[in-house]
C-alpha cells in the first residue's frame, strides 16, 4: 500500500508523521503478532482503534466496508 494511502487514511497532515510506520522495531512487530495469535487462539476480541482515527477509514482499510 503507497503511503500517502495511509497518510489519507489515518487523516495524517503531512507525510513526515506518517513515515514512523516505515521502520518498525522488530521486538514490536513479534510481540504484535504474538499478541494477536494469542486474541485468536482466546477467542478475545481485538483491541478497539485509537479514538484519533476516522472510524469510516479503518471500516475500508480492513475490508470492513458494507458499500
């Protein structure tokens, strides 16, 4: 996915505050994906998204769109 479609989607102003997306820690990266194993195998429901961001954009950015 481009940038500037995550710039657009998470309502960023300017591609400077989008690009610390780019160069994840990998400690970060494994322990998200550990943790995310984990809420499926638990049957736990996924962290609710930061308050921030447009509701509409994270419903097309993760195929959630009913249009």
């Amino acid at each position: 996915m481009p940038l500037t479609d995550v710039q657009w989607v998470m309502d960023h102003a300017n591609l400077f505050t989008t690009q610390r997306y780019l160069n994840p820690v990998t400690e970060d990266v494994i322990a998200g994906l550990l943790a995310f194993h984990a809420r499926q195998r638990d049957g736990d429901p996924a962290a609710p998204p930061a308050t921030e961001y447009r509701a509409e954009s994270l419903q097309i950015l993760f195929g959630e769109d009913e249009s």
